[in-house]
C-alpha cells in the first residue's frame, strides 16, 4: 500500500466518514499519510477529535466549497 493515500467520503454522514478513515488508518503503514474529503458538517469535529482520540497526527484542515480536506499521518 502507498504511503499516500486519498479517501472520498463526500456524501457521507456521521459516524461513517471516520469510521471509513479508521479502517484506511489500519492499513496504512506507520508514517503514512491519508488525504480525505468530507462534506458533512459534524466531520470539523469528528476529525480532529478521531486523530486525538487515535494518536494520529491531523497535518492540515481545509475548508473549499463546501469540501474539507483533511490531511491525516500515522505514527
């Protein structure tokens, strides 16, 4: 598997985008970095509170119409 992986969870509703990001989390080798989209409101703070609750590090959060992008590295 890639170091860099991309994930689209447009469309999606809490919980499934995280839950979808943890499952790509497992697979993805330490100091990897997954780049995931989401357009559900909730996922500002489910996000950031994921990578705490997980010790993974959020690298960057962007917000463009209307799509976040957030950038996720495993320890």
């Amino acid at each position: 598997m890639s170091d860099e992986t991309t994930l689209d969870t447009t469309g999606l509703l809490c919980p499934l985008p995280v839950l979808k990001a943890a499952k790509q989390m497992r697979a993805l080798p330490a100091g990897a970095t997954l780049t995931m989209q989401a357009d559900d409101p909730a996922a500002v703070i489910d996000v950031p509170h994921f990578c705490a609750e997980q010790g993974y590090e959020l690298l960057s959060s962007d917000e463009a119409d209307g799509v976040q992008t957030y950038v996720i590295r495993k320890p």
